[in-house]
C-alpha cells in the first residue's frame, strides 16, 4: 500500500492546480468556477479514502456540501490540504534539468517548475549540461540551439550512455516543425514542445513523464515493484478499464497500442468512426483517443456524439492530430475535447497524457 500512496501523492499537482484556476474564477463571480470545484471534489472524494487518505475524502465532500457563501475557504482548506500532503510525499522533490542558454526562457521554467515542487538546476552550455548530469537528475529539458553545439547531438549521447539511457528527456525547442520534431523523437526524446509554450501546460506534463517513469521502463516494460502496486492494480483503482483508440493508420495504431498495452490498458481499436461510436456504446472506455482524420465519421463527429450521450459524455478524450493544424486543437477543444497530440508524436509522453486523464476521471 505504501506505492499506492506514494502514487496517489506524485499525482496530486492536477488536481491542485485546477483547484487553484476554479477558485479563482469563483472569487472573479464566475460560476464555472464553482462547477469545476464540484468536479474535482468529486473524484477527489473518490480517490481519496481509495488510496489511504481519508481526510482527502472528508475535505472533498465537504467542498461538495458547502453552500456558495462558504465554498471559497472550503475550497482553500481543501487545496493547503493538497499542497502539505503532495510537499510530504516520500520520494522528495524531483530534479529538473534545464539546459537552455535564453536566461529568460531559463527564470521562467526555474519558477514554473519550483512552483509545483520540483528542484530546477540550469546549465547554457552543452558542456553545462553534461557535467550537471552527474547529479543524476529526474527529467532533463533539452534547447537544440545552444552556442556550443547542437543539443540534438547530446540527446544522442544520452542515449548511448549506460548512466543516462533511461533518463526522460523533453526537448524545448523553437525548431517546432515536422522534421525536427520527428528527428528528435526517433533520437530517444520522451517529448517534443515547441517555443512559445504554455507554463501552465508544463508542469502537468512533466508530473505525468515522471509519474509513467516511476512505473514503466523507456521501452514501455513494466518495472518491477513491491505488491500490489503494479501498473494493473494501479489503473484498477483509478477506475480504468480500456482505451478505445479511433485510428485509421495500421502503422500509427500499431505504435500506440503496443505503448499503452504494456502499462496495463486494455486497447479497443477501431479503424474509422462508426465502428468507434458502436464499439463505445457497448463498452464506454476509460479514455477514448480519436484520430481527427478518419473514414465514414471524422474525429469530430465522433466527439459531438459521444457528448450527446449521457454514458459517453465525461469520457476523457484526447484528439490526435497532424502537424500544424492548430485549427483541429482549437474545434477540438470547442467540442468538449480535454487534450491532445499531434503526430509525429512520442508513445511515453501519449502514455503520460492518458494516465493524468484516467486519474483525473
């Protein structure tokens, strides 16, 4: 029980962090905000007492109680609840790498990271850099234009070191087109983000990286850990059960159910939108993936109608979509998407993104 607790911790900065964005739009009179409080009070609720932290539960269900008047200092009470358990986990703070010469791209990571509970060492070099990875860092954030050298040259040599080959790398990098992108990912990176970046989009998807590390080797392979806290016993308490992938690509669909059939998901894959939308009303799936451009029903209209049916409607969706069409993110949002990838993508940050969502469901 001791992983499972220690798993449920390293998980908590979502939930934290939505707490925080929803408290502010309460306080600013909006009511979307208390919603969304509602919400993620609920499956905190649920998860709580599930993974031995009863006075999660207890604080949750009384934000779900609260009159309006009273549910923004229950709302603080709940998320200082979040922040002592998650700065308590066992496992300390992770070590986040930077290697970028921009000092203030470098100020701007070091606070978004450090403000999530992670300790930030920073390097402008390669050279840097690469006396910094004796320290052993968790996750190291890659540039590709540093002023001695190319950092894609020393993502190779991370990957060819014994010491540093299972190390998770994320490149950062303003090279944000298709053969960078691809390059990278097929020279071991874990995930690819583009200059300008979101921050608050950041440390989510870092959390995540570390979380499937913490669970999963690079190739996918589940770690040997302790009863009863391997990958099934995990995703069976987070109430996961399948993934349906919507994916017309053999090759694309090949990639992605070998990566999320070894971290303990069952993959329903279906090759064109119809057979998707039969396939989920017989079994609605924990997550649902749907590729934007398929046969017989596009991505799109498979997302409207999953929101027109009630056992469909809260399913978590993730929209895989191709390189450049920022257009396909913004329709997919609008239509109730909660997050995507685009292709050329990388399996270990997919993964991520789907366990962050099972926990968040």
């Amino acid at each position: 029980m001791t992983e499972l607790r220690e798993f449920y911790l390293a998980s908590l900065s979502p939930q934290i962090e939505a707490l925080e964005a929803a408290l502010a739009f309460l306080e600013e009179g909006n009511a979307e905000g208390r919603d969304s409080i509602k919400r993620v009070a609920h499956q905190l609720k649920g998860s709580g007492a599930s993974y031995g932290f009863p006075e999660v539960t207890a604080f949750a269900q009384e934000a779900l109680n609260a009159p309006g008047r009273d549910l923004p200092s229950v709302t603080r009470r709940l998320i200082d609840l979040l922040v002592e358990l998650s700065a308590g986990a066992s496992g300390g703070a992770s070590t986040i790498l930077v290697i970028d010469d921009d000092r203030v791209i470098q100020l701007l990571l070091q606070k978004t990271l450090e403000a999530s509970g992670h300790k930030v060492v920073t390097a402008s070099t390669m050279e840097g850099g690469r006396e910094l990875l004796s320290s052993e860092p968790d996750l190291v954030l890659l540039d590709l234009f540093l002023p001695d050298g190319d950092g894609r040259q020393l993502l190779s040599d991370i990957r060819r070191d014994p010491a540093t080959a299972q190390l998770m790398v994320v490149v950062l990098s303003g090279a944000d087109n298709d053969l960078a992108r691809t390059e990278c990912l097929a020279l071991g990176a874990d995930a690819f983000l583009a200059k300008p970046f979101e921050p608050d989009s950041l440390s989510p998807l870092i959390d995540s990286l570390l979380q499937v590390d913490a669970t999963a080797d690079r190739h996918g392979v589940t770690a040997a850990v302790p009863a009863p806290a391997d990958p099934d016993d995990l995703i069976e308490e987070s109430g996961a059960q399948s993934v349906l992938l919507a994916e017309d690509d053999d090759l694309v669909a090949a990639l992605i159910v070998d990566r999320l059939s070894r971290d303990g998901f069952e993959l329903v894959r279906c090759s064109d939108g119809e057979a998707a939308l039969d396939a989920a009303k017989q079994n609605p799936p924990a997550v649902a993936i749907l590729d934007v451009k398929m046969p017989k029903m596009d991505g799109f209209e498979l997302l409207g109608r999953f929101k027109e049916i009630p056992a469909l409607a809260d399913t978590p969706v993730i929209v895989l979509t191709a390189m450049g069409s920022e257009h396909d993110v913004v329709r997919g949002f609008e239509l109730g998407a909660d997050d995507y990838v685009v292709k050329p993508f990388s399996p270990t940050e997919l993964a991520a993104r789907v366990q962050r969502l099972v926990l968040e469901s």
